[in-house]
C-alpha cells in the first residue's frame, strides 16, 4: 500500500517556519504522488517534522533516494550503509582531524565545504536523553530579506570560502555565494555560516570579518528561528539551501541521531 497525504494532517510549527506532518507512515512504498506533495511543502515550509517513523537505517536509505543522489559524510558512518550518518553525543566521541575529539555546535548549513553541498538534510531521533537535546533551526529567506535595501546591494555578487579541514586533511574546500538563489523557487537566501566561512573572497581580511560577523548574527535573530523539541522516531526534513541549524549541547546523557543528506548542485 502507498502512503498518501489525504489521511494525513499538516500543521505549522513555528511561525518563522517548519510544518508537522502526521499520519503518514514512511516504511510503506512511497507514491510519486507523496513525494511530489512532500516537495511542495518543503519549499513552502522549509522544513517538515515527520514523527512516529520507526525507521532502521536502510529504510532512513531508501527514503532519502528518493529525493536526490545521497553523499557520504567524513566522520562516521552507520554500521550498515555508509549513506547514513551516526551521530553519537554528548558522552561519545567522533573523528575530527587532528584525532578523536567530542563533536562540536555552532550555526551551519551542512557541508558548506562541498563543492556540490546537499540541499536537503534528514535527521531521524533514535535515542534521546530525558531532557535537553534539542536543535535549534534559522530560515534564511527571511534573514536576506529583512537585510537592508544597503546590505542587499552590498553583499550581492560576493563570493565566501568555506572549508571542512576540521573533518580531516582531505576534504575539500569550496567558494559559493554569499547570497544563495534556491534553485527551484527562485528566492534568495543568505549562505553564510560561523562553522565553516572563513572569509570573503577578494576584500580585506578585516572588512570581511567584520561583515561575516554582522551577518552571522543577524542570520539567527529569534523571530527567524524554530527549536524542535525531539522524541524519538522524530525525522525531520529540512532544505540547506535556506535553512541553518544548532545542535544544542546541554544534555550529559546518551543522544543517538541518523542522519541522512541529498547532493545539490553548484550554489548559484
């Protein structure tokens, strides 16, 4: 049997963003249908809340296939596939170079270093600690657009470097712009992010710093934002090309995340 959205009821999360849909069940076989409706409110969302999926990680697999070409991630892997990613904290440790280290917060789009970083990013709540543990989202459309008519003409056109060194010696470094046009709707969000910019491409280093500071600040302002609040078997959705996110430390106990992410093309 098909899931469908008939049955299914969508509710907003936030008003800054997000929508909760209830009722479907993703480890039944996917219309076409169903996924062409998911995209249409992906990109009228942003982001989606898909709770009560009790999904392994080769059904999390085949469910991210079916929105892109999936990418692997350098620092861990599930066990099963190396498309899904692991993501243990706050009392495990992960693989950043140089060695072993507890994994790191901060606002980021995911894999701003890669040449082609993914465009949507799912992430499935298999253990959660009795409190604490949530992840903090920001809509980037509505960051550029209440910039500024004098920042909007200022920052349109700039070029940022991103890196992903912190992932090892290998991976790659990219240069996108600092104000990203979606790719299927056509508005424009800003692409910037204190993880993983380090600067302006052809300004000065402290007029670049400067303006990253001032971006990266207002790109997270409250009213831009949503906190999701998880429980397991949550799988939220969400589209990099306009959405930054912050796993927020403040938990002791064992927290336990699949994650899966879709390539995209050059940012443009």
């Amino acid at each position: 049997m098909s899931a469908v959205l008939k049955d299914t009821s969508v509710t907003p999360a936030s008003v800054a963003m997000g929508a909760r849909v209830e009722g479907i069940d993703l480890t039944r076989k996917m219309s076409g249908d169903t996924v062409s409706r998911l995209r249409t409110l992906m990109h009228e969302h942003h982001l989606l809340v898909l709770p009560n999926q009790n999904l392994e990680a080769l059904e999390l697999e085949r469910f991210g296939r079916l929105w892109g070409k999936l990418l692997t991630h350098p620092s861990t892997q599930h066990e099963d596939t190396p498309y899904v990613q692991w993501i243990r904290g706050r009392n495990t440790k992960g693989r950043f170079f140089p060695g072993v280290h507890r994994g790191f917060d901060g606002w980021h789009s995911d894999m701003t270093w890669h040449p082609t970083p993914p465009i949507f990013t799912g992430l499935h709540a298999r253990q959660m600690p009795s409190s604490g543990g949530n992840t903090a989202f920001a809509n980037q459309h509505l960051a550029y657009e209440t910039l500024s008519d004098e920042m909007k003409t200022w920052i349109d056109g700039l070029q940022a470097f991103h890196t992903g060194k912190v992932f090892g010696p290998t991976v790659p470094d990219s240069v996108h712009p600092v104000v990203r046009t979606h790719d299927e709707t056509g508005r424009k969000a800003l692409f910037v992010n204190a993880n993983f910019t380090k600067h302006i491409v052809d300004m000065p280093e402290s007029e670049s710093q400067l303006l990253l500071y001032e971006l990266f600040a207002h790109a997270v302002r409250p009213e831009f934002s949503y906190r999701h609040q998880w429980s397991v078997n949550d799988l939220v959705l969400w589209d990099n090309r306009s959405v930054m996110h912050y796993a927020i430390l403040d938990y002791e106990e064992r927290r336990v995340m699949h994650r899966i992410v879709v390539e995209g093309d050059k940012p443009r």
